[in-house]
C-alpha cells in the first residue's frame, strides 16, 4: 500500500487537529471524523441520522468512490485530491420546513465565501449551488432531507486534480485556477466555520433568508442572475429566458421574451452566452 505522504501536495488530514479546531462546547460541530475511503459521504451521515446522530456531526473522506450529485451524478476523485465533506444539521421546529431549501444555497454562500479568501480567485455560484472558477465547475453541493427533520448537506471541492483527473471537461481545481491555497486543512476549516456562522444567523431568523442577510449574500455571488439561461426541467421540457433573481424561498426567477416570469424550484441550469 503507498503511503499517505507519498505526494507532498496531497497530505492526509489529521482528524484530531481537526477536532480540536473546530468541535467545541457550545459550537454547531459536536463530531468530526475522518475516513480513508467511502462510497458518499452523504450516505454515511444519513445513516448516521436514521441512528440518531447528533446535529453537528461532520463526515469527510480522503476518497469518495461513488459520490453522488445533483440530478444523479456520479462521481470520484483520486484519493486526497479534494474535500467530501457532509454535514448533518438539525433545524428544528422554529424553521418552517419550507425553508429548509435555503440550506444548499447556504452552504453555497460559504463554500464560495472561503474559497474566495483563502484561494484569492474568482469563485461565483451558478445557481442553485454549483462553485465556479473561470465559469468551470470547482464544487458541488447535495442537500437531503431525512423523514425525522434532518438535512445532510455535502460537499465535493477539487483542489489538486491535474487536467486529466477532472470528471468533466467543464471542471476545474484550485490548483489549475492558481488558487492561493490548495491544503485542505485550512480551506476545510473556513468552510465549515463560514457554514455554522451562516446557519446560526439563518435558524435564529427562523429561516428567513432576508431577515438574516442570506438571499443578499447570494445574490452577490451568483453568477446566473442576470445572465441568458437554458433550463432543463424535471421530465423533459425546458425553458429559456433570463435570470433575473431568487425569490424568498430560493427559487430562481426566470423572465422569457414575452416577459412571463417562471419560478424554478429545481433544474439542470445553462449559461447561455
């Protein structure tokens, strides 16, 4: 078996500096583990809700061999070239659960919030949460709602892969965009720290993405709005117009030519140019 240390731009995370880090007394994160392989991340921490897990819990892999994303997607990444990351939160009765749609777009806000610090580039959100670098996808985030209330929100950034280990022509890393930062250690704890602040101010405005400064903060970083869009619909229609905005529950707002604006709650999203 190669040693973990083997390439000097990919070394392992330590789970117990991570620890000390970011799970404290009285902080949104109550575990964090680390693991060298799974298939989904995302999978593990729903299985660890159903078992009665507490809100906090954080999962990340050195290697996710079947992760999964929006629409289906599969995907891989070599082993410790990127962040897997998934979350479980607990919202709680005080956030009506047709808010808890927010929560993908804000983990958005502060994956792409991080990234722009740590790795001083360019990083928008097309939307509902996919991170662009160069208008190439960096990241991607799946959120799942369980039937006990709970919420798994994942996360997959690329930051060492090479040219040839992207999944997609259309991908990039961090790496590639000459990214400030490439260690995943610290990019995971800006993450994570920006993603409890966030959700601390969303659940106590009780899910209001404009009570708490959220629908604001990503409007600011999309790149979608205002842009000539092509949008793949669930089943098979589609529909073209211009984003013009996201609406109080986080739906894009698309406006057509005969100016008949349409409400997309989820679909596959084209930026035309």
């Amino acid at each position: 078996m190669s040693s973990p240390y083997a390439r000097l731009d990919r070394p392992p995370l330590s789970a117990a500096a991570l620890r000390r880090a970011l799970v404290r007394p009285g902080g949104l994160w109550s575990a964090l583990e680390v693991v060298d392989r799974t298939e989904s991340t995302n999978a593990d921490v729903a299985r660890a809700a159903r078992e009665g897990a507490a809100e906090g819990l954080v999962v990340v892999a050195e290697q996710q061999t079947a992760g999964r994303g929006r629409l289906g997607r599969r995907w891989e990444s070599p082993p410790r070239a990127g962040l897997a990351v998934s979350v479980l939160l607990r919202p709680g009765p005080a956030v009506p659960g047709a808010r808890y749609g927010w929560l993908p777009l804000l983990a958005g806000v502060a994956l792409a919030a991080s990234v722009r610090r740590l790795g001083e580039v360019d990083a928008l959100l097309k939307w509902p949460n996919d991170l662009l670098i160069d208008d190439r996808k960096c990241a991607g985030i799946l959120a799942e709602a369980g039937s006990d209330g709970a919420v798994v929100v994942g996360m997959g950034l690329n930051v060492t892969l090479s040219s040839d280990e992207l999944p997609r022509e259309d991908a990039i890393s961090l790496t590639l965009a000459g990214s400030a930062c490439t260690d995943r250690d610290p990019l995971l704890r800006a993450v994570l720290r920006e993603l409890a602040d966030w959700y601390g101010l969303w659940r106590e405005a009780a899910g209001d993405a404009d009570a708490c400064g959220l629908r604001d903060a990503y409007r600011a970083a999309c790149a979608t709005l205002g842009t000539p869009v092509r949008v793949m619909l669930p089943g098979s229609a589609t529909l073209t117009g211009t984003a013009s905005d996201v609406d109080g529950d986080g739906r894009l707002l698309v406006i057509d030519d005969e100016q008949k604006v349409t409400a997309v709650a989820s679909g596959d999203i084209v930026h035309l140019r």
